[in-house]
C-alpha cells in the first residue's frame, strides 16, 4: 500500500496524524506492506528566518482570541500529540521558514535509502515539537540531516544552493492543482484523501477496511489550524 501525503514540519497536525498513522499500521503488523511519499507543503510561504514572537502571541492574533484562550488551545493540541506518544511542546516552538527542510526531506529521498528519508522525516518534526528548534537554522538543519544518515558535505551543498527548490514547488503546485488546501492531506492507493489528522482508530479501519467515506478531521491551512479541539 503506497501513501502519498503532503504535509509541513510547522503544523502540529500534519506530526499527529504521521504517528497515529505510524501507530495504526504497527498496531496491524503492516510495517512490511505501506510505503510512503512525503510531499512539500508550506503553511506560510512567507514566514521569517528569524523568529518574530512567542508561540501564544502569534496564536492569539492570527485567531483573535485572548491569550489566556490562545495558551489552552495550544495546551490542548499539545495533549493530542502527548496521547500519541510524542513528547509534544507546541507552546514553546520557535516559528521561522520551513523551505530548507522541505528541501533536506528532498535530499534525504534523493538517497533512495527509505530508512534515512523516515528518519529525517521525523528528526524535523521533533526539531520543532519536541527540541523547539528554529528549522530555519543551518545548525538545525545539519543535525538532524546527519543524525539521520546524511552526509554532512552534501546538505552543507544543498543549503547554500537552490538545489531541490524545483521540486518543493512541484510538490506545492501538485498540491494546488489537486485543491489541497491545508495540511495534512493523505491519498490513499484507492483515490480516498484524508484531508485531515482522523484517530488512530479511524487508521486502524481505513488501513483495514480501504474505507470509502472520510471519518471527521483536524487540518491547518494557511489561514490557521482549525480551532475546534475537542476532537482526538
């Protein structure tokens, strides 16, 4: 079963879906049978290198909601991803520009090497959830690409270069085209998209059953992420 998904290291969602996925198909015993192709989707194009504010200001503002409010959302989201065993810290996450990871995911696909591409993929994901990174850093960048097999010369390489920014906007355009609008967005071999982070629950069925109706979910588009909650 081959999973494309188009997804962004800065949306809390897009790394709570990925592991209650992830969960689901080791729940099943389906490690050997999935495969996956990570697409580029970036929330906000336009995002900073540097980091411009706190987590809770830059929430409360884009929602309009007082801060007090903006910081219980946040925690909220936070015990979604606690729940599906990520040590999740949403509140004090450092936002800057995710362009250069989508481009390191890029070249860690590029090495054809399936393990490194998982790897990476989840090291940028923790560098921002988890470590409260600035993804926009080299530093970052070329730790978590090492860690997770690359050669330290070739993403040097990569980051002073434009190389894989061609196929970061071949995968937005995809997205463009295909009418995806926020993130994540799975599509499954059948032509179902899951345009949203479901339960793990729901996985476990759509995995099992190749479902034809998309249960409810949780997505962020550029405008935000939904501020509905209450949902796990």
């Amino acid at each position: 079963m081959h999973i494309i998904y188009w997804s962004d290291y800065a949306c809390p969602y897009c790394y709570i879906a990925e592991r209650r996925l992830h969960n689901a198909i080791r729940a099943l015993g389906m490690e050997a049978e999935v495969t996956f192709e990570p697409r580029a989707f970036e929330l906000d194009p336009g995002a900073p290198k540097t980091v411009q504010s706190d987590t809770a200001t830059r929430f409360a503002r884009k929602y309009g909601l007082p801060l007090v409010q903006a910081q219980a959302q946040i925690e909220h989201i936070s015990a979604l991803g606690r729940e599906a065993g990520i040590d999740f810290r949403y509140a004090t996450t450092q936002y800057t520009n995710t362009f250069d990871a989508h481009r390191l995911m890029k070249l860690a696909l590029a090495t054809g090497d399936k393990e490194i591409a998982a790897k990476t993929n989840e090291l940028l994901f923790a560098a921002y959830f988890t470590k409260n990174l600035r993804l926009a850093d080299e530093s970052t960048l070329l730790d978590a690409g090492t860690e997770a097999g690359l050669e330290r010369e070739k993403i040097l390489a990569m980051l002073h270069s434009d190389e894989f920014a061609d196929e970061v906007r071949a995968d937005e355009r995809a997205a463009a085209e295909r009418g995806v609008r926020g993130v994540p967005f799975f599509l499954f071999p059948d032509g179902m998209t899951i345009p949203g982070a479901i339960s793990e629950r729901d996985f476990k069925e759509l995995l099992q059953r190749n479902r034809t109706s998309a249960p409810a979910a949780q997505q962020c588009g550029p405008e935000g992420c939904a501020v509905d909650f209450g949902r796990k």
